[in-house]
C-alpha cells in the first residue's frame, strides 16, 4: 500500500527519496509527492501517477535538508493531485505524510471546522497535520502537540512530519510499520528495510503509540506518558530485503526461480543436521491443540488450505482455514483448545490485522507465519515464524507461497517428530529444477494457447484442488483472464454447463488416490469440446499429456508443481503485454480493508 521515506542530514537526499519510493513501488500506488525543507522553506511536489512522472516535475536544483516522500494507495478520497501526501497543515507550518487509516475522522474534521479550520483534500493525513498544527499553537512545543494529537486519533498512522524551519523530521506510529535508519551524518526513515539497507544496517523499529524525531546525528522516541523510550538497535539480513532484479527481465521471474533456494534456506534454517529447530514451547502448544485454525487472504490462503490437509493426514488434528475478512463478520473458533495460525507474506493485510484483534479478545495461542519481521502481525501474534523467502517484490506471490506450504509442512514433521519429513521437502528441489530447465518451453507453448481466451478453468481433487486454486489467482491476477478452479468432483454440480467447444481445462494429476477420477473428469469434459491439459506425474500420466513431472511423494506436490503455475501465469501475462509485475488494481500489501 502507501510507502514512507524520508532523509535528514543526507548527501544527495532528493536521489534516495526517489530512489527510496520506487524500492517502495511494489506495495502499489497511485500517486506520489515529495516535500523538501530547508531554512523556512518548504516546497511540495505531488501529483496522480508515477514516481518517474513526479521525479519529472521537480526542478533539477530541488533539494533539501529535512525530505519526505509518499507513494499513496488511495483510500479517503480520489487519487488526484489535491488528495497526494504530502499534506500542508491549516497554517503552513507543518508538513505531513501518513500511512494508515483514521477510523475517527468524522468526528476530528468536526472537531476541527468547529475551530474556523478548512480542508482542501478528502484525506484523512491532512487532518492530522492540521491536528497537529492546532494542538501546536497551545502546547508551544512539537512533541506535546503531537503526543496530544495522538491521544485524539483512533486508527492507524506511520506519520513522518516536518514543522517550518526545524532541522528535524518527527515521526509516529500506531499501527502501521516505520523504521529509523541510523547513517553517519545523515538519517533515514522508511515504511520498511528495503530503502535503506544500501546506506545503513543499523535500524529503529518503532513501536505502537511512540513518537519522536530524528535529527542528522541522533534520533529521540518517546511512549503516551512522554517518558523518552530506549530503543535496540537491529540489523538485517541485506540480502534478504535488497530489491534487485539480478539480471532477470521481472521480479516475478526471479523469484519463480530463487523457490529452491528458499527452500534449502527455510529446511536449514527449522530442520538442520537432520534435527528439528523450532520452539519447543510453540510445538508442546500445538500439539496440546484440539484444533488448529488457520486465518490468511489471497495466495496465503491457498497455502494454509494445504496446511491445514498436512495438520489432519499426518497429525490428525482437526482444522479449518477461514478467509480473514469473512471469519471477521463471524468469527468462530471452534474446539475447546483451539491454535491459531496467521498466514501473511507482509504480515500487514488488514484483515488478518482486524482479526487479531477479535482472537486478543481470547485467550488463545497465536501463530503468525509470514516473510516480514517486525510486522505488525509478527509482532502481535505470541508464535511468529519467518518463511525466509526474501523480500517478494512481485505482486503476485510465488516463493512466498512455496515458503509457506514448506514451512508448514515442516512446522508438521516437528509436531510429528518426523525426519523424513525433512528428506521428502529436500527432494522436492532438484524437481522445482528440472521444471525450470526442462519444461519453460511447453509451458510457454500452453501460454500462447490460452492467452486469448476470455476463461479457463483449473481442475483438481485433494493437493491438486488446493493447487488449482492458486494456479488459478495466480493466473487471474497477472493475465487478467477469468479462471476458476473447480474441485474435481464438483464439476458435474454446476460448472460443467460452462464447458463448450474450445474452453482451456487445466487439469492436476499428482496423487494416485483422486487420479482415476481425475481421468473421468477429463473424458466428461472433452466431450463437450474442453481444449484439455494434463499436467501429471509420471506415473500417473498417460502419452497424451502436456506437461509430465518426474515423480515424487504426492504430498509435497503443493511446492513442486506451483512452480508450474507460476510459470504459465508469468508467460500468459507477458505474452499479452502486461506489466508482470504490477498487475492492475492490485496491491502487495493490503493495509485497507
Ligand atoms: C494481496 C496480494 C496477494 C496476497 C494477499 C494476502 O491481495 O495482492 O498476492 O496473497 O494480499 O497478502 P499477505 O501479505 O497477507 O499474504
């Protein structure tokens, strides 16, 4: 969603703000703007579109010593210039950008307009700053100002804000991540690592309900009593957050590609030397569990599908996977003892986020497996656990998904004290490689057979159903064709009056026990013209096949063959000339219910 940077005290600081917002690019935005402040000046550059377009706007000489820069998913208001951050207070005097949502915005723009304040935007970030610049003209002093707006605002904010004439850049934050970079001479602040790991490996997480500054040499935080709070400083792993494209055309590519190696990384990392690693209090509680409920959206919603088939055929335990934002409306948890496992590649999507708070209400253990540490489900689950996939700039997630089924898979052979577990998820690897180097070309070769098409549909029963599923978003949201994925079995229920004479059927065939049936469905649908293909394992697979995978323990087929799936989406999208990467209408990172 929005991104925050910001600099003070930096060497060519406009180049990092810009810099700064396209590494923030992938959680998707519509508009960006930059306020740039020295002496008593500050001048604003904002508009809809791009970054590279708002770059154009800006006069070359344009630079600052205190500079902050927005990218904004539109949420109060149209994206347009007036409603892009930064926002100027009622008075000038402070500049802001906002990350998050206010949920009582009503009540504060009345409480405002009571006050004779206009606003010019829709937003709820120029409130805030006006808020601010309100509670500023009584306190004489920025930080009480902002610690008494703070007390007034309900909702989520990551806030960066300069006030006219000061050498510093305040900060706050409830809700929504925000990082300090620690530099020599200079510091940085950003919605995550990612712009800032070229310059520092030095970084302040701030919690919920602190706010403070950073000036060029120092930074000063402070909790809701206006104590000052010390603070641990974290470093991190560079490689793992760096955005760069490595050579490939796309970062869906690349990251389709690095699936091994997350996968060696994720087993080294819970399941070395042949021995499990996890927490053993997290596995004494899942196994103490009468059932596990997994909460996720989207793609990681798939994987906790696959999971939670892990949880019951190898451990026995019942489990239910809910869609956050439906379970919210009614939310149950079901069992005396119930587990809560929370799957999000961001550790941000506010519906899982909305979700968590209902579960808090309980008293029960809480999970959250994600890519994101220092999120804010990472931080607010008891249990967290990190896929190791890396930073995943694609919006469509791939070696996250993988991670998560992997990881889940080994979160299983732990409870189950299992090492084989930990072989089988290893000999997935040279599979994933040999579909990479053997099998591109005949993906490529359905690609260009179904680009055209307006629908599709994925079929499956078992591993494969859940597969389809998300071989099915994944191909929706990349090549914009309508695809649905169908159980097997539910074909004959509905469906099947859909099928007519040239309608792409995709069909998984991984598992010996739904193969047969499988073979029925195929024949049902070819005798109403489906345009079929088979993707089979070789021992299940017949001549006619299109794409025949070299055989391994059905179970695992959720990390093997995805790769498949990822693959023909990434080849349909770029046959049809769409931006890989940055699918319309979709974002990352959800932060907006
Ligand atoms: C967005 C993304 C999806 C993702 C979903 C859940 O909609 O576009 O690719 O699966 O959010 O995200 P999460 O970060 O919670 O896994």
């Amino acid at each position: 969603m929005c991104g925050i940077v910001g600099c003070i005290g930096k060497n060519h600081g406009r180049e990092y703000i810009i810099s700064g917002l396209k590494t923030l690019d992938y959680r998707g935005y519509d508009s960006a703007g930059i306020a740039f402040s020295k002496n008593n000046s500050i001048e604003v550059y904002k508009d809809a579109g791009s970054v590279e377009h708002l770059d154009s706007l800006i006069p070359e000489k344009e630079d600052g010593k205190v500079i902050i820069g927005h990218t904004r998913w539109a949420t109060h208001g149209k994206p347009n210039k007036t409603n892009s951050h930064p926002h100027f207070s009622y008075d000038q005097e402070f500049v802001i950008v906002h990350n998050g949502i206010v949920e009582n915005i009503g009540e504060l723009k009345e409480f405002l307009s009571k006050k004779g304040i206009k606003f010019v935007s829709d937003t709820d970030t120029e409130a805030i700053a006006s808020l601010i610049a309100f509670e500023y003209k009584n306190e004489k002093d920025v930080l009480k100002a902002i610690r008494k707006s703070m007390e007034q605002i309900h909702g989520s904010y990551a806030i960066g804000l300069i006030h006219r004439g000061e050498d510093r850049l305040y900060v706050m934050k409830n809700a929504s991540p925000l990082i300090i970079g620690l530099g020599d001479g200079f510091n940085l602040i950003a919605s995550d690592a990612s712009p800032m790991i070229e310059f520092t490996n030095k970084f302040i997480e701030l919690e919920d309900k602190e706010y403070g500054f950073i000036d060029a040499t120092d930074f000063s935080l402070f909790d809701m009593h206006g104590r000052a709070v010390s603070k641990e400083l974290i470093s991190k792993n560079a490689d793992l957050i760096r955005h760069d494209l490595n050579g490939y055309e796309h970062f869906m590519l690349k990251e389709i590609e690095e699936i091994p190696s997350v996968i060696s990384r994720l087993v080294n990392h819970y399941a070395s030397d042949g021995e499990y690693k996890f927490d053993k209090e997290l596995i004494k509680k899942i196994k103490g569990a009468d059932h596990i409920i997994f909460l996720a959206c989207g793609t990681s919603y798939h994987a906790s599908l696959v999971g939670g088939r892990y949880f019951e055929s190898l451990l026995g335990i019942p489990t239910t996977s809910y869609i956050a934002s439906e379970w919210a409306f009614h939310p149950m948890l079901p069992g005396k003892k119930p587990f809560i496992i929370f799957i999000s590649q961001s550790g941000e999507t506010a519906d899982l986020i909305h979700c968590l708070k209902i579960v808090k209400k309980s008293n029960h253990d809480t999970l959250i497996i994600t890519n994101t540490n220092g999120s804010t489900l990472d931080r607010g689950c008891k249990y967290s656990l990190n896929v190791q996939a890396g930073v995943e700039v694609s919006v469509a997630s791939t070696k996250a998904y993988s991670a998560q089924v992997a990881l889940l898979l080994l979160l299983v052979g732990a409870v189950k004290e299992d090492p084989s577990i930990v072989k089988d998820i290893m000999g997935s690897l040279p599979i994933i490689d040999f579909i990479k180097k053997d099998k591109k070309q005949i993906i490529k070769a359905v690609a260009t057979q179904i680009k055209d098409h307006k629908s599709l549909f994925y079929i499956g029963r078992g591993y494969d159903y859940f597969l389809s599923m998300e071989a099915s978003l994944k191909l929706k949201e990349i090549s914009y064709i309508h695809s649905e994925a169908i159980a097997g079995g539910e074909l004959k229920h509905g469906p099947i009056a859909l099928i007519e004479q040239g309608t792409p059927v995709i069909v998984f065939i991984t598992d010996k026990v739904t193969a047969a049936s499988m073979r029925s469905n195929i024949e049902e649908v070819k005798s109403r013209g489906a345009n079929v293909f088979v993707i089979s394992t070789k021992e299940l697979s017949k001549n006619t096949d299109t794409i025949v995978i070299k055989d391994y323990p059905s179970y695992i087929s959720s990390i093997i063959v995805s790769s498949v799936a990822f693959y023909l989406a990434y080849f349909t999208s770029l046959l049809k000339g769409y931006n890989v990467d940055k699918p319309r209408n979709l974002a990352k990172s959800v932060t907006v219910e």
